[in-house]
C-alpha cells in the first residue's frame, strides 16, 4: 500500500479494467468507499462489496451472463476478504455489450481515470474554477469540507476544494 490511497484505488481499477477482469480488491479506507459510492452513483460502476456483503448495485441484473458475474465476485470477495480481514472491499465493474458482425464484446463503462492533486502537489478549485469534464460527460471529484462529492453537487452546495481525480 502506498502514501497516496486515491492513486493506489486509481491504479487498480484502470489495471483490471484493461485486462477486462470483473471484479478489483481496493484497499479500505474512508476516503475509498466515498470515491468508489460516488463511481456507483454515477453510474461507472455495478456495485460496492464490503466483507462479501453488498452495499449498493445499480440495476438488476437482466443478462444471465451479468448475474454469474456478481455471483462470482460475491464468491471471491467473501474468499479474499476470509484471509486478508477487513482491510479491502471489491469493487464490481459495469459493462457494455457492443455486438460486431460475428461476436459480442462486453466493454467497460470506465473509460480513463486521472488524479489531479498529488501529495507533493495540491490543486484546489473554487466555484469559478470548477472543471467540467469532456463538457459534463465525465465528472471530476472534489474533497471539500463537506466530504467527498463530484463537481456537480459541489457547485449546487457553492462550496469549492481540493481536485482530487478527474473519470470518464
């Protein structure tokens, strides 16, 4: 585990989505659970797996295919959380199936994540300065004094902070 937990949590998820694996352990802190109810929320994740119990999915699974593979992670979870205690949580990646002429490929939803401020480098944003994303497609993540939010809820809340990642 390193000193910077939102890069670590970043690195992780952008190394299982582009081996397309259906599931990452993130280590557990406050700060991670926020980021990663944030992703679900807004949708660029199925569900939160805390101690193999589910704190939040998104929809119901239609596809037999997407309900094997909660199944599946809600196995390995409760197998990885018996031997490492109470230190990680899963995450549960969301999909989109894009069908070519001969097959379906099932794609992720998370395209690029990117941390903004660093430990050796702040970057704080006020209501003026707040970025928009791709022009609101992805969001940008704000730890402000009222927790840990995306740009949109921090601009209704007319409160500003700390950049700490922008997703798309």
């Amino acid at each position: 585990m390193t000193n910077d937990i939102i890069a670590d949590m970043l690195t992780r998820i952008r190394n299982a989505n582009r081996i397309n694996k259906p599931t990452v352990l993130i280590p557990k802190t406050k700060m991670t659970i926020a980021i990663a109810q944030i992703l679900k929320d807004e949708g660029f994740i199925k569900a939160i797996l805390i101690n193999s119990e589910e704190l939040s999915r998104t929809d119901n699974a239609e596809d037999n295919h997407e309900e094997e593979i909660f199944y599946n992670a809600k196995k390995i979870a409760q197998l990885m959380h018996d031997g490492k205690g109470e230190k990680f949580f899963t995450i549960v990646f969301k999909t989109t199936t894009k069908k070519g002429k001969n097959d379906t490929k099932n794609y992720p939803v998370l395209v690029n994540l990117k941390k903004i401020s660093k430990p050796g480098c702040r970057i704080y944003v006020n209501l003026t300065t707040m970025p928009k994303v791709l022009g609101g497609i992805g969001i940008a993540i704000i730890s402000t004094s009222k927790g840990i939010m995306p740009e949109r809820e921090a601009l209704k809340k007319e409160v500003g902070g700390e950049l700490l990642c922008y997703i798309y």
